[in-house]
C-alpha cells in the first residue's frame, strides 16, 4: 500500500461519527430473545442480510417499536453501514438501504455510522469488502470451523484513505461497475427464467413448419393424449433404448472391478471421465484421472465418442451433457451412463434436454430411489425411459431455438466475468492508491 501522502492510516474507528453508539455491536442473550420477534416493527438486520456490498432483502424478522427504545444504541438507519461478524466471509459490509424506517442489528452485526466529512460510506464498503482488509480481518478473527471478529478489534483494524473528494469519486466508479454486474446479473437470470418455460413448452408442445409454438387450444395441428401427457399428434413415444445407435455397446457404464485397478491410472494419457465432467447441460474438460494407451485399447467398448449423451450415477443422479466434438480420446467411468443416440432419428441435444429438465424422466428415475434417496440409475430403468419425438426436422427447428437462447445467456454472463475482472483490477488500483484519483464528482 503507498504512503506518500495521497492516503492517510488511521484505525476504522476514526471515521465513525464521535457518538458512544456509532460503532456498536447488537443486544446478547437475555437483551434479545427469538420469543420478542414480531410480525412486523423494527425491522432487524441479521447475518443474512448482509452481503459483500449488497443488502440481501429474503430474510425478514421485526420487533416492536418499544423494543427499540429500550435497545436504542443499537439503532441503525438507512445508510448506515452493516457489518458481519461471522460466517463466510467474515467482516463483509453493506449500506443499509432504504428499505424500512428504522433498523436494529443483532448480536453477530455490526453498525457503523461514518462522519461524513472524513469518509464517503460507499468507498467504506468498498474498502471492508477488498481483499487487503478482509484478510487482515480473518487473521485476527477467533475460532476454528466458524470465525468470529470482535468489535474491540474491528475497530483497532488499520485502514488508508485518501481525501473525501477522491473517496467519493472512487466510490462512483465501483458504484458505477457495481450496477453494470447487477444489470448484466439481472439479464442472465431473466434470460434463464425465460429459458426454463421455453423448454418446458418446446418439450411438450414442439414447433410448427414456421418455427411458431404449437397451441393446443387454437390452430390446425391436433393433439393427443399419450403415456407422457398430451402432445403432438405427429409425434411418437419411444423408450431410450430403440433410439441408440447400433454402434455395441450403444450404452455403457464404465469398468468395474478388476477391469481396471487404481494402480493402473497414470498421470497422463486417456482421461476417463466421471461426474466431475458431467455438470446440466455442460461438459467440463477437466482431466485428473488417465490410463495408458495400451489400456485405453484393452477397454475400447468404454469409449467416449463425441455427440454422445452422459448421464451421472453418482453424486446429483440424472445429471446429464453432451459430449463435445473435440473430445478425442476418452474412456467412460463406472460413475456415469454413456449412450450414443442414432442422430438421424433423436439429436442427442434432444435428448440431453429431456432427461435433465422433463418431469416424466425424473419420476421415471425415482422409481430406482431406496429409502427415499436415488442412490444410482439401472440400466433398465435408463433403457425404459420413455420420450417423445417429434420428426426430426423439428427436433433441429427446437434445438436451434434453444441454442439461440443459450448464445444470449452465455453472451451476458461473460459480459459479468469480465466486468468482475475490471472490478477486480479497479478495486486493487483506487483502493491501494496505485492509481491516484484527484478531485470530485
């Protein structure tokens, strides 16, 4: 961190107004109990409200205005900054935003009210939520499985920050770049939302030779009940098993027992892939477990052939991908299904979106659950589960409107990773006065 000048060290506590209850902690034990809480008052600002430079509103508990008064240096009011004492991660800080009238924080929060003639309580934040602070807040935390910081020390931590004018020009560019993750976060959670009835509509109801959605209650094109509910009179039900492939074998777990020893992995060569590669609807190309070419060819009826589907067993059962064309050489582990659809009569995209998002396939997997749990998938039980195909020129028409869908939602979130790069950059540069900020807003 620079000291030349451009920022002054002083302990946090110096820029917390000069009142006893500016930096203060929330009532203990019998001051508060869980039996005062009420349905609505005061409202209280608890651990779960308290994210890394964000308010998280889902969590909502009150206790009556006369409460308040008689706890009231705990007070707290919009624009206050909150702070965590613990859970991950610990001393991470919001504004309490307008939300409610009046606040009251408990026990594990902290408030902190900043004169704002020395601070701006945006850059504050900023600065508690940065690596350099939260680090120096972890290591004077307490405990082991579950840290803790006290308010003695919190105060005590060391911080460095330039000119009011500056803070506040700083904090408008991180404010700035905050709102623009926001938005783009907002974006992808739309786009998914938008994503999931799609696909619940294209799954059942297909499009037509326009690319419009069917309607089964206006239009030409009749609908019938089927085993899998009512769809498309031009489409059939068929199990997994008579859409394979006649490649042998068409589906496949991978080897088990002494087919393949521990000791027979190496360091490099064919990857065999597991459920760490299978995530919903992406395959992750993350090798940590290789045999040998020799044994690669001793267990060819295990390959990995691009285009095909994998299905985990293990772990989250039913999860399942496609297998990306460039995946050359690959074995199948004994931890997922492969199989490998005929794509001339089902797209395996299809198929991958049938057995992850459809209703019928989860129950139909349910079926193998003991005691409540689905501890894998049989091979009948896969082989039996029934889909619905439409002709398969409108299996490419549904696949291309999920792709198009897909390209937008992967557009904003790397539009979010990079902005949370620049985010990261900018905050190590203003906070560490690297880059100097002059002047105000």
């Amino acid at each position: 961190m620079m000291d030349d000048g451009y920022l002054k060290q002083m302990p946090l506590s110096e820029i917390a107004i000069d009142t006893p209850d500016a930096f203060v902690d929330g009532p203990f034990g019998s001051n508060l109990k869980s039996a005062e809480y009420t349905d609505e008052g005061v409202r209280l600002i608890q651990l779960q409200n308290i994210g890394s430079g964000e308010w998280l509103d889902f969590s909502k508990k009150f206790v009556s205005t006369r409460k308040l008064v008689n706890l009231s240096r705990h007070a707290v009011r919009p624009g206050d900054i909150a702070i965590a004492k613990m859970a991950e991660p610990v001393a991470r800080a919001c504004i309490v935003p307008a939300v409610a009238d009046n606040f009251m924080v408990v026990a594990d929060c902290i408030k902190l009210r900043v004169n704002e003639t020395k601070s701006d309580p945006r850059f504050i934040v900023e600065l508690l939520n940065s690596y350099p602070f939260r680090n120096q807040a972890e290591r004077k935390s307490i405990g082991t499985t579950r840290i803790r910081i006290n308010l003695s020390i919190l105060k005590d931590l060391a911080i460095a920050i330039p000119s009011v004018s500056a803070q506040q020009r700083i904090a408008e560019i991180l404010v700035n770049v905050n709102e623009a993750i926001r938005m783009t976060e907002r974006l992808t959670a739309k786009l998914e939302l938008a994503k999931q009835g799609l696909l619940r509509d294209l799954l059942t109801r297909g499009v037509d030779s326009s690319g419009q959605l069917r309607d089964p209650q206006r239009g030409s094109d009749t609908f019938v009940e089927t085993p899998l509910g009512l769809l498309p009179s031009s489409w059939s039900v068929q199990a997994v098993d008579a859409l394979l492939s006649e490649v042998k074998p068409a589906m496949r777990s991978g080897p088990f027992g002494s087919a393949l020893l521990k000791s027979e992995l190496v360091q490099e060569g064919v990857p065999m892939l597991g459920i760490d590669n299978v995530q919903l609807e992406h395959f992750v190309q993350n090798y940590s477990r290789f045999v040998s070419q020799e044994k690669y060819r001793e267990l060819a009826r295990y390959a990995v052939r691009p285009k095909d589907v994998m299905v985990t067993i293990m772990g989250t059962v039913g999860r399942c991908c496609v297998v990306p064309d460039d995946i050359g050489q690959a074995l199948s582990s004994k931890h997922v299904w492969t199989l490998t659809f005929d794509s001339r009569r089902y797209l395996p995209e299809l198929a991958c979106a049938q057995i992850n998002y459809s209703d019928w396939v989860l129950r139909h997997f349910a079926s193998d659950a003991q005691g409540g749990i689905m501890s894998a998938i049989r091979s009948d039980t896969l082989r039996t589960t029934l889909l619905p195909v439409p002709p398969i020129g409108e299996q490419h028409r549904i696949w291309e409107i999920l792709q198009t869908v897909q390209t937008r939602i992967d557009t904003a979130r790397r539009e979010t990773s990079k902005l949370r790069l620049l985010k990261q950059g900018l905050t190590d540069d203003l906070l560490t006065g690297r880059v100097k900020v002059q002047g105000s807003v």
